[in-house]
C-alpha cells in the first residue's frame, strides 16, 4: 500500500531499472501510467525537461510522488523498454 509521497521508483525497486540515483536526470526509469493518473503528483521541472517531447503518459518513476490524502483506487503503471524510449528522442 502506497504511502503519501512514496514514488513509483520506491515501488519499482525489484524491476532491472538503471537509474542516476533518483535525481531524475537520466530518463532510465521512464514509465508510462496506464491507469490511476489522479494518484500522481504532476510532473516536476525535471520531468518536464526530460520528457518535454514524450506522450504525456509518461512519467520518470524516481519523480512521481504516488498518493493524495485519503484517496484509493488503481493504478496500473508499464516499464518502458529501452528502445521504445528511445524511439520518442
């Protein structure tokens, strides 16, 4: 269970994500929210630079901040493959 200001990275901690650490600056832990965007903080400027040419569907996990005060409901989140990502630069 989600708690207020836990990332989606935190959850994601078992996935083969390489990642910079959580500081959102190398765009390896790209995911796209399938469902439950309502429980997502929005994007941060670091977010919004990185992914400024991407579907809005797409979230750098180590950025999203999961949970809003008493509020429950799905959310269902894919890893991105690598090549995928890539295919949007």
């Amino acid at each position: 269970m989600a708690k207020k200001n836990d990332t989606l990275f935190w959850f994601l901690q078992d996935a083969p994500l390489s990642n910079c650490g959580g500081g959102g600056t190398c765009g390896t832990c790209i995911v796209e929210v399938v469902e439950g965007k309502e429980f997502l903080s929005p994007r941060t400027d670091k977010e919004k630079e990185i992914l400024k040419k991407k579907p809005k569907t797409w979230r750098l996990a180590c950025q999203t901040a999961v949970g809003k005060h008493d509020s429950r409901g799905q959310l269902i989140i894919q890893q991105l493959p690598e090549w995928k990502a890539h295919e949007w630069e």
